[in-house]
C-alpha cells in the first residue's frame, strides 16, 4: 500500500470512532458544544484527506455532512438529534471504504449508489436514492464462488470465474495464458462448458473450459489482466461485513505509528539479551573454581551487574511502547451497544470506567471480540425490555457498567448489567435436554458449578437464532478467546438483579513471569500469574476422592494433581508435600512439586518444530545456566 494511503487509513480510523463518539455524547446532550465542534472537525479532516485521493463519492458525502454540522454550528439552535442516525450511517460506510481501500486499494463499483442513498437519508429524503432500499445488506455470493472461498480463511482473498467464448482463439485470445498472468493465485479449477464430443468430430478450435480460481492478489490487479474481456470474468472478493469486518479494523488498529513488526523484533532482541546475561552467572561460577580466578569472576560479575541493569531499562523501554490504554478498545463499544439494543427494543445504557489503564496492545486488540459477545448476550438475554423492567420496579433504561482496574500484573474488567440475571433452574434444564449433564448430577450442582454450564461448548439459552446472539456461539467462545492471552473468565449472577461477567488478563504478552520448579529429577517453568501462593502440607492432609485427590485449604476443598504423575514420570510419595496453588480457569487446584528455584521475567519462545504438537507446553526459555526449559500450560496438562 502506498505509504500515503497507509497513514490515511490509519487517521482515517482515528477519526470516525472520534466522530462517532462525539456523535453520541450530543445525543444525550444536544446542547454541547464542545462536542459539536468535534464532530464538526473530525468530518472537515476526514473530508480535507479523502480529497488527496480522488475518491469522489466519499468527498461528496463527508462533504454534506460537513455542512450539516456547520449549518448548526452558525446557528442558535441546538443539535437536532434526528440527524444522528443518518451521521452514523455515514461513519459505519466511511469504515468500509477504509477496508476496501486497505484490502484492494480502491472502492467497490457499487460505492456511488450507497453514496447517493447515504446523501437522500441525510436530506431527509428516501434511502434508497437509485440504490437498493437496504444498501448496507450483503449480497449473495454464487455458490461457485462460496465453494473456493471457504477453501482459504484469507480475509483478502479473492474468487473469479473466467468462461472464455468458444471461439475466443479465433479474436486472439489464449485464455491458458491470460490464467498463467494472474498474479497470486493459491487455488484453481477447470470445468467443461459442455461434455466433449466424440473424438472423430472434436473441434480443437473450440474452447470448452471454464476456469474458477482463487487469489491473493489485489481485485485491480485481477482486473488489469482481463481488462481486454471484462464480460468474460466474473470476480467475488470476501465479503467484509458484519463481525469479520469488525475484525478487519481490529487488525488494521493493530497498526502503530512504528510498526508493530518493529515493536515485536525490539522485543524478541531483548529476550535474547536477557537469556545472554542469564548465562554470564554460570561463567562467573566457572570463572571462581579457576586457580586465581576470583579476580576475573568478580569482573564477570561487575559486567553482569551493568548489562542486568541495561537490558532492564532496554526492556521496560520497550514493553512501555506496546502498552496502549484500555479506551481503544472501549470507545468503540457505546456505538455498538446502541446498535444493538435498538434492534431489539430495549433502551440500554453504557458505563466505562478505567479506560486510562494501560496493557500490551496485542491483549487490547484481542479483547474487542470478548467483549462484543458478552456485550450481545448482556443486552438479548439479561437486559430486560422496558415494560418489564418497569414491572420489577427498575428505570425503563438498562444499564451495562464495564469497570477495569489493575491488580499487579493483572488487569482485571468486570461487565455488569441490572438484568433479570440467570434462572439456574432453567440453565440445569436445557442442559439436560441438550444431552450435556445427566438429569440426577443437574439437581446436585451448587450455583457455581452452574454457572459453569453457561461455558459449555454447544450450550445456549436461545430458543431461536438471532443476529444479536444465539447463533451457536457461545460463553465457551468468550473463555477460549480469553484462556489464549493467558487470562481467565469467572461469572456470577443474582437473580432479578443482573449478572457478572470478570476478565482476568496479564498486563503484558511479550513478556513472563516465570517460577522454575523441580518434578522427577527435571526442571520445568511454570508462568506465575497462574500461581496464588505455595504451601506445605503433611501427606496425611491430602484425602482421596473418587478417582483423585484432594485437600483442605482455608475451609475450601482443593484437588490435587501430581506435576510428576502429568508429565508420565515416576516419583516416591514423602511425608509432607509442596503444593502450587494455581488458578486453572476452572478454579483452584493445588500441584505437587518437588521443589521451587527461582523466579525471573523472560520472553516465552513459542514452542517449534515437534514441540509444537506436545499438548501443555507453552514455549522453552533459557536459565541462567544456559540450560534450555520448557515452560508448561497448567490448564493443558490437567484438562
């Protein structure tokens, strides 16, 4: 992508959610002007920039919106909130052409005629304005080019059908060659027009081929190589609507001012650097059984000290640049609550709080998908409609407070709603009826045991599927989502007084806390987030129970496993145990370690080659030894 583009793209984002903020603040307030100015310059710059790329049917729709706010900003009245929806409606098409600008470097064919619906709506006029009466909406994609889209996950990939005529050889055309110039084809068939005659009267002169391919190429350059038999091709890009294409500007926010490629190759840098003077400590030990080498260990230790003291200025320097706050990914969620809400009739209310707290970008990028989710299921399931809230003695408007707030080196976010709260007895039932839980372990389960259920995989409460939630998605999407950045999902609820969804993530993924521990004779790493303390216990405290075992803890039952018994290694039973309480995701289990060595920060080096097949490790790093460890997934081993 030119680089120009790229930096407007990037702006171009900025903007909107800007624009779309300030949008909302005046629906509450129509009197702000403060707001209105900054809804008014965010359309003036987004209007200014669009003009450098000659992308007409933007410029003439921002350019009316422009207007539109000016012609308030000169005037005594206040802001007439009937223009709001018409102004979102602009925004939400503004992105899309961001995406389509980013995906294939320039606007769909049909962009004009959603312009002119878009200018009709904002008018006051009709929406369609020589357009569909619901521009917005997808269109079918053909089955054939469904078939090949599925065949690759590529957000940007591209299926075409090529049916050259059967006398195309006869005009000039060699449709083989025309295939073989497509730039960045990864799959492609051939089909037969009509079945071949018999050998005695085949005409070789004929082409009877249809040929269907897939691309990674930009569209325009699919296009330039038929440029001469435009009536000839048929091309289909990947539809971007919807949550893929909420995806597409989570990936596209994923981009800094330095490239996060830049940021990552910083960082993997510093890993090594930090593995480097780890291994300085086995020297200083050689270095001192040395004849007369106490001199040159306490030189190796001085230069240690420095390069300790360096590489952790280094590496705090750098995790600070990948930190961004909450609110990028928060900001974009009042927009989506009021969407949401207004297409089931409820009136919904959004509260954020501590949004100014920072965490690695790549654990921010990744929450938007969790969050969406629970934010759906909050407003469909528990938020109820006004005359019913009424009835219970609520205000007709719900409210959904997200609270984040930082514990260590944890940040924690709490989503709750003032809804009607989860019926548990309903819960136990479906989950009966869906075959998931035998009818007599249902009756027994304690209320947090069945809130579990609610994170079963296939487990759902809506009796038919909708856009807003119940689509075969559920609470087990949010925990797998959420498990693989290394965080933990917990929920509770009361019932006519809402319910409680907890996020629990690390700060930081670029870098982790590591406690080394000894099991069978080997050394492993175990991450320390997932650790809440150590104990001893005698052996006589630990009791079976069924097919393990388990012990008390503060008046708290525990179950214990054996890290040797996991990793298929023998170990001899002692009188007392040292037990790892760690936090799984599905509570607490106390594991049985040998004995506990240090604890330091270390970039995880992803699991490679054979390793990545071993279930349970999460990378290798290296000890101060220059001994390489492997890092274990607790939740892995145990499930």
């Amino acid at each position: 992508m030119d680089e120009l583009l790229q930096q407007f793209v990037i702006e171009a984002l900025e903007l909107t959610q800007q624009a779309s903020e300030d949008l909302l603040a005046l629906e509450r307030d129509p009197s702000s002007r403060p707001h209105l100015e900054s809804a008014f310059r965010a359309f003036h710059t987004l209007k200014g920039s669009v003009g450098l790329f000659d992308l007409v049917p933007m410029q003439r729709v921002l350019h009316a919106a422009e207007d539109r706010l000016s012609t308030v900003l000169k005037g005594p009245a206040a802001f007439d909130t009937g223009a709001i929806d018409p102004l979102l409606e602009i925004l939400e098409w503004t992105e899309s052409c961001v995406r389509q600008l980013t995906a294939r470097g320039a606007l769909d064919a049909g962009e004009p005629a959603r312009a002119s619906a878009l200018l009709g709506a904002l008018a006051g006029g009709p929406v369609s304005a020589g357009g569909n009466p619901e521009p917005a909406a997808p269109q079918a994609i053909p089955d054939w080019a469904k078939s090949l889209l599925d065949l690759d996950p590529s957000p940007n990939a591209v299926a075409f059908r090529y049916e050259p005529p059967a006398e195309c050889f006869f005009s000039g055309d060699d449709p083989v060659a025309l295939m073989a110039s497509v730039p960045g084809i990864i799959r492609a068939t051939i089909a037969l027009r009509e079945p071949w005659a018999a050998a005695d009267i085949l005409d070789p002169f004929r082409s009877n081929l249809i040929f269907h391919a897939l691309s990674l190429a930009p569209q325009a350059e699919i296009e330039a190589v038929f440029r001469l038999v435009p009536d000839q091709v048929s091309i289909v890009p990947r539809p971007q609507e919807g949550l893929a294409a909420d995806a597409s500007i989570g990936q596209q926010q994923r981009t800094l001012r330095v490239g996060v490629e830049h940021i990552d190759r910083l960082v993997d840098g510093i890993g090594e650097l930090l593995a480097a003077k780890n291994a300085m400590t086995a020297l200083v030990d050689e270095a001192k059984r040395l004849p007369g080498g106490l001199p040159l260990s306490r030189s190796i230790s001085l230069a240690q000290q420095t390069i300790d003291r360096l590489a952790g200025q280094l590496q705090r320097a750098a995790l600070r640049v990948r930190m961004v706050p909450l609110s990028e990914v928060m900001r974009r969620l009042p927009r989506l609550v009021r969407e949401v809400s207004g297409q089931v009739g409820k009136r919904v209310d959004l509260v954020v709080e501590g949004g100014e707290i920072e965490a690695d970008k790549a654990i921010v990028d990744a929450l938007y998908d969790p969050l969406l989710h629970i934010l759906r299921n909050a407003i469909d399931h528990g938020v109820e409609t006004p005359p019913l809230r009424e009835q219970a003695g609520k205000p007709p408007r719900g409210t959904i407070r997200i609270v984040a707030r930082q514990l260590g080196y944890r940040v924690e976010l709490r989503i709750a709603d003032d809804g009607a709260g989860v019926d548990l007895d309903r819960v136990r039932s479906i989950a009966v009826v869906q075959g998931l839980i035998d009818p007599a372990r249902a009756a027994q389960l304690s209320a947090i045991d069945a809130h579990e259920l609610l994170f079963l995989p296939g487990f759902s409460t809506a009796a038919t599927l909708t856009d807003v939630s119940g689509r075969g998605v559920g609470m087990d999407a949010v925990r797998s989502a959420v498990e693989r950045l290394g965080g933990s999902v917990d929920l509770s609820s009361e019932r006519g007084r809402g319910t409680t969804v907890t996020l629990s993530l690390p700060l930081s993924s670029a870098m982790t806390r590591v406690m080394v521990v000894d099991a069978a004779g080997d050394r492993y790493g175990l991450p320390m987030d997932a650790i809440s303390e150590t104990t001893r216990i005698p052996a006589a405290a630990i009791s079976p129970i069924r097919a393990g075992e388990a012990f008390v803890l503060r008046d708290r039952t525990v179950p214990i496993v054996r890290l040797a018994d996991l990793l298929g290694q023998p170990r001899p039973r002692r009188d007392d145990e040292l037990v790892l309480v760690a936090d799984t995701g599905a509570g607490a289990v106390g594991v049985i370690v040998d004995a506990i060595g240090e604890r330091f920060e270390t970039v995880l080096r992803p699991p490679t080659g054979l390793m990545k097949s071993v279930p349970g490790v999460s990378g290798t790093t290296v000890l101060g030894n220059g001994k390489v460890i492997m890092i274990l997934n607790l939740g892995a081993l145990i499930q």
